[in-house]
C-alpha cells in the first residue's frame, strides 16, 4: 500500500544568467529555507534529502543542505542529466510513499557555465555515444552543439513527416514568453512575436532560430514532501497531493527506430505518462495546466503528442488553435517555461513543481489557471530518463 503524498511546501529563486548568481549554496539554502516555511516546518522535521545537479563535484548535495542545518540525516545525491532534479524529487516522494519516512526534502540546483552544453569527462566513454552515433546518421552537422543536434534532428523529422512548420515552432516561443511576462521568477519577461523568434539569428537553416533554443542559467528550487498523517497532525497544508509519479529509461528502439524524434525521449515520455495517467484513473482531457519540458520549442510541440494531448502529427493544429494556452485545451509552461526561466539543470524539475503546487493552491497570481484541478509535470533528459508526476486536490 502506498502511503498518500502531500507536497507540504516549496520554494524557488529567481533564474539568473551565468556570472549572475550567488555560489550554489546560497540559491538551494534559499530555496530550501523558503520551502520549509512555507511548509510551516524546520530542518529538524525533514528525515531524509536528495540533491539534484549536474554541475558539481561530488557531495555538492551536503555542502548546499549544510547550510540550512546538520542533523545527520542521509543525503543522497543525484546526477540525472536534464532530469536530476525531478529525479530528487521522484526519490523523495518515494520515500514517503513507503512508508519509510514521514517528511523528505527535495532540492535542485545549478550554477552553471557560459555556452552550450559539453561533456567535462574526456578521457573515457560517453554517456551519450550511442545516442551521438544515430543523430550523425540521420542528421549529421558534426559542428553544431550536442543539444541543437539533438534537438535539431527531431524537430526536422518532425516538419518533413508532417509538415510542421518553422512557424510553429516561433509560435510556441512566443506562447511562452507571453505567460512569463507574468512571472516574476522568469529570467526573460520581455513578450516576443512570433515573427521576431523567426528573424533571430539562425542556429539550424530552415530548422531552428536562437531563440527557439532555452538559455543556461542558475538558480535553485525545493520541495518538501510528507505523509498525509504527518500532515494532519501537525495541521499542514494538505491542498496538494501526487496523484501519480513515473520515472521511465530508454528501450532498444530508441536506437534501432533510427528516429530524432525517438532519440530526444518522445517515447519515454509517452510511456512514463501512459504509467501516471493509469494509476492515477485520469487521461490527458483532465489535465488542466501542464509544466513540461520545452528545452527548445522544437520538444515542446513533440511533448504535446508524447502526453496525449493530441495525437501524432497533429502538434501544429494545437499550436494554431492555440489549445496550448488560456482558454484552450490545457494551458501549458504557464511559468514561461524553460524557454523564458531558462535552464539550470538540477532546478528545472523542483521549478516545475514550485508552479504546479501554486497552480493547484490558487496561489498562482497572475498567472493562475482558473480551478485548476489536475497538474501534470514533465521532466526529461538525454540518456535517458524522464519523469512523469501528477498533481491534484487532496481528497
């Protein structure tokens, strides 16, 4: 029997851009301290913590929690690519759903570098080598940064199996700097046209514009977890429960379909959605608001598809009828996501959950999804794992 989950509290700092930001262990202290009170707990209550980063050495987990306290609780930290932080999160959830414990901390962070994305490990195997090995065959651009290639490929699969457009992938960009003039946490305010993404400068001709791309930047997000008896005894705020929790690794056709699109995690995505909405007893027309993974517009509009939310090829209708937004279907990254946050790695996923928490409280501001019901969080990352995590009212 798994035991209800209650996400007591959250707290989030503001993304800045490299060179910006205060050193690692102050962004998650205040994000952790932030999360506490607003759980009405202390350190003292939390049993267990798992740290979220990719950029770090070993044991950066306890040097950011240190700061908060020292209590001899076990620490556990988590390197899961773009995914790290939602993965403290799964592993923090799944503690209390146990039964093993009553009150576990989640926390991302990232104080990252200038740039692309590259690997620091030169002297030995690549995680991503396989990956590396089908994006040369189907794409090749052997110049162009990991993460565009990536990225770059499944986009154009995309437009030459379907016909998507480059202009849909402008629109998605502009949807999502319009819901971050709203949010004052999000790095880029400032609301863009979907003709100004098209005349940014060229990443990919024909395929991809910088500012379809989302930036490198740091900062820090926390959750804290707990029982719902734990919640009741201590009279917490027990609004917002998880309903449903996936984490999914790639299959073999992730390299035998010889697909961008299977690469970048579609098809994890699809799984590990297809797992929470089962288990939960709700489908992708429940879902109210969604915060997933837009790294670029290109995966956003393939996100769309891999949860349900319209079927295969029919990502461009969604985005022209503007199901994606206020007053469609399910309103989308209302956050700005990450093309307008920004993306430090190991807080992307606490950040998703700082929004949704909101969102089902009713204490989103200005960016409030009206009666939000069922909140649905996606979290992926190359090489590969994805998480899937539903929200909802607690019953």
């Amino acid at each position: 029997m798994k035991e209800p989950v209650l996400v007591a509290g959250v707290g989030m700092t503001p993304f800045k851009k490299p060179g910006d930001n205060l050193p690692y262990p102050e962004m998650a202290a205040q994000a952790i301290r932030e999360a506490l009170q607003d759980a009405g707990l202390s350190y003292s209550d939390v049993q267990e913590a798992y740290a979220g980063y990719v950029y770090g050495d070993s044991t950066s987990g306890q040097r950011a929690i240190y700061e908060v306290g020292m209590t001899g609780v076990p620490v556990v930290n988590v390197n899961n690519n773009c995914a790290s932080g939602s993965t403290a999160l799964y592993l923090a959830h799944k503690a209390v759903a146990s039964g093993s414990v009553d009150c576990a901390l989640a926390v991302g962070f990232e104080q990252m570098p200038s740039g692309a994305l590259k690997s620091h490990w030169d002297d030995r195997p690549d995680p991503l080598d396989h990956f590396n090995g089908v994006v040369d065959e189907i794409f090749g651009h052997p110049e162009l940064p990991m993460a565009i290639r990536y990225f770059g490929a499944a986009g154009k699969e995309h437009m030459d199996r379907y016909g998507t457009s480059l202009e849909t992938f402008a629109k998605i960009r502009a949807k999502a700097s319009q819901h971050a003039s709203r949010n004052p946490l999000a790095l880029f305010r400032k609301q863009v046209t979907a003709e100004e993404v098209l005349a940014s400068p060229v990443i990919v001709p024909g395929v991809m514009t910088r500012l379809m791309a989302c930036p490198p930047t740091c900062g820090a997000a926390a959750a804290i977890f707990v029982s719902k008896k734990l919640a009741q005894k201590l009279g917490l705020n027990t609004t917002v429960q998880v309903l449903g929790q996936s984490l999914v690794s790639d299959h073999a056709g992730t390299f035998s379909a010889k697909s961008g699109i299977s690469v970048v995690g579609s098809d994890m995505s699809r799984e590990a959605a297809r797992q929470v909405y089962e288990a939960a007893g709700v489908g992708p027309e429940d879902i109210d608001v969604c915060e997933l993974h837009d790294c670029f517009a290109h995966n956003e509009l393939l996100s769309y598809e891999s949860l349900g939310f319209c079927g295969a090829g029919e990502g461009q209708k969604f985005v022209e009828t503007e199901s994606n937004t206020y007053g469609g279907k399910v309103v989308v990254n209302p956050s700005g996501g990450l093309l307008s946050k920004g993306h430090p790695l190991g807080a992307t996923g606490l950040a998703q959950c700082y929004e949704l928490t909101h969102q089902i409280r009713g204490t989103a501001d200005a960016r409030q999804v009206p009666n939000a019901r069922h909140a649905l969080q996606h979290n992926a990352g190359l090489g590969g794992v994805t998480v899937v995590t539903l929200y909802g009212r607690a019953s």
